[in-house]
C-alpha cells in the first residue's frame, strides 16, 4: 500500500469509488467538494495497491491554521473513503500512512472527523480503532437528534399537541427547488433575529448545490395559502435523511409549522424505506455546550443521540 496526492485526472475514479462505498456520502464527492471553489487549498488523498484503488481520504488545509490538515474543513464530515478494502490491520496501515505523509510535508496536526455510524451501508469504524491506536484524541463531540424509523416509540404528547394544532391551521406541505428562495427569507429572517448571523450558504450557493445533487437535495416546506411559514433543506444520504436550515416564521411558530412538516417528512421517510431520519446537532462552543431546549424539541418526534465527533493527531512528535 502506498499513498499519494489527489489530482485532478482522479475525480471520475474518487466520486465511482464514493458510490461503491460502505461508508461514504455525496459530501465526499468532488463534485461536491468543488463548490467551494478557491476558499480551501487541497490535501486530499489516494491510497492505492499498485493499480488497485483501497481507499481515499478528503481533506485541504485548515483556513486559520496552515500547520493544521483536516478532513474536512468544507465538510460536516470527511474520514476514509472505501469500499470495504480499508478493514483491521489495513485500516491502521492506512492512517499511519496518512500520518507519514503530512508528517513529511511539515505540518504539525491532523484533524480528523469520521462519517457518523448512521451513514454506513455496512459497520465501518476501523478508522476509529486506527485512530486510538494511533494516539489521537478527541477534541470535539456534537450530539444530533436521530429517530431510528424502524424503532421508533412515535411523537410525545407535547409534539401530538402540535400536530393538531398545525393541522387545526390547514397548513399543507411541498416540496421542491422553486422554494428555496422564499425558504431562505425565513431562514435569514431567523438567524438575524436570534443570532444577528446570516446561513452558511447563500441561496445562490445552496441551488448551486441543488443544482449539482438534484436527487440528494430536497427543499420542504410548510405552506399557509400561498405563503411559505417554515421550511428545511433535507440531505439524502441513502438510507439517512439529515435536516439542514431549519426556520420557521413567526405565524408558523404560531401554528406549530414545524410540528405538521417534521411529521409529515418522518412519514414520508418509512414509505421511502429510509432507515433514519436525523435532525442534526444542537450544540456550540465545538460541542460543549448542548442547547438543551432544541435538542428536546428533536428529540420528543421519537429521536436518541447520535455522536459526530472530531480526532486529532499530533504530528510533529512523528517527523
């Protein structure tokens, strides 16, 4: 096994290889990737056996610390990409490579955030055994809200109570691109009210994405009349569907908006055949700090705690 740089004549290979996966999702395609543009400077990785392609690893330098690599500091995510190729002593072999190679090229940390368990096709932790193994800690831990479809104890009463009064409202629910632009209204409406912050994306960015992955990136909404009230950017990510800028308005507070389009999309998740439907983390300051009131919330649609975490490696000790 050895390793080396990505380059550019290796994406239709790298995005193949993320649909092979036993544990990849479209995040980790170049495809995706790409849409950052010049905002990250590239250190992605290809591990390979001869002709042989075993894994791949995304990953670019940190844009506040150039002593810092990190898979990936674009994405929720990044870790190992691999078809299966990448399991025990292969696993460690591969991070120690990894750890070689940036070692080599002078930086000083590795950071390293795995694909949550939810994500996998098949049971692939390897790379976290690796990763104790290898010495590294953890420095980060967000806890998502995750509902298990296929044992799920249902709504509690404070969510039915919602439900009915969504439904006492006759909201009605849709979904498609020609609503982002009024979703995301809201949404900057929302963070400027709470936060005095604006979305990660703009909307021009997030169709750009939509754009790119039409049949990952679903944008739902709850209606009044002609009038959207509140809305989410929902991810599918084969059996997952993963929430993203969740808002809702101040008349869809009122009639509990979130409750009636959650519960319809959970619904419409089981007749898809998804296997989890995950609200995402609650958390700041990199995860000590639950917000403990968002997290209920998510929690009381029948949703337990998923862990996102985040490793890092020291370097320099290994030069």
């Amino acid at each position: 096994m050895r390793v080396r740089p990505y380059t550019a004549e290796d994406e239709e290979r790298w995005d193949r290889l993320c649909k092979q996966s036993v544990a990849a999702s479209f995040l980790h395609h170049r495809r995706f990737l790409a849409h950052h543009g010049d905002r990250f400077i590239d250190r992605s990785l290809v591990l390979v056996d001869g002709d042989r392609w075993l894994g791949v690893l995304p990953a670019a330098l940190s844009p506040s610390d150039p002593r810092l690599v990190e898979s990936h500091p674009g994405l929720t995510y990044g870790g190992f990409v691999h078809d299966g190729a990448l399991r025990g002593e292969r696993a460690i072999e591969a991070l120690q490579l990894v750890i070689e190679h940036y070692s080599n090229l002078g930086f000083e940390r590795l950071r390293y955030k795995p694909l949550p368990h939810i994500y996998h096709r098949l049971p692939a932790q390897d790379d976290l055994y690796a990763l104790f193994r290898a010495g590294a800690q953890r420095t980060r831990c967000n806890l998502a809200s995750c509902i298990d479809l296929a044992h799920s104890p249902g709504l509690n009463e404070r969510r039915r109570r919602g439900l009915a009064k969504a439904n006492k409202a006759g909201l009605h629910y849709d979904s498609g691109i020609k609503y982002a632009p009024a979703l995301w209204l809201v949404l900057e409406q929302n963070l400027l009210d709470k936060y005095g912050s604006s979305p990660t994306h703009t909307v021009d960015q997030i169709l750009d994405l939509a754009q790119r992955f039409p049949e990952n990136i679903n944008f739902e909404v709850a209606m009044d009349g002609a009038d959207v009230v509140a809305g989410c950017v929902v991810f599918v990510v084969g059996a997952v569907r993963h929430l993203q800028y969740i808002a809702s308005s101040e008349a869809g507070q009122a009639q509990s908006a979130l409750d009636g389009l959650f519960n319809a999309l959970i619904q419409r998740s089981r007749t898809e055949g998804a296997r989890y439907f995950d609200f995402g983390t609650s958390n700041e300051e990199h995860g000590r700090v639950l917000i403990e009131s968002l997290y209920r919330f998510k929690s009381e649609f029948g949703g337990g705690g998923v862990a996102y975490e985040c490793y890092e490696l020291d370097l320099a000790i290994r030069s």
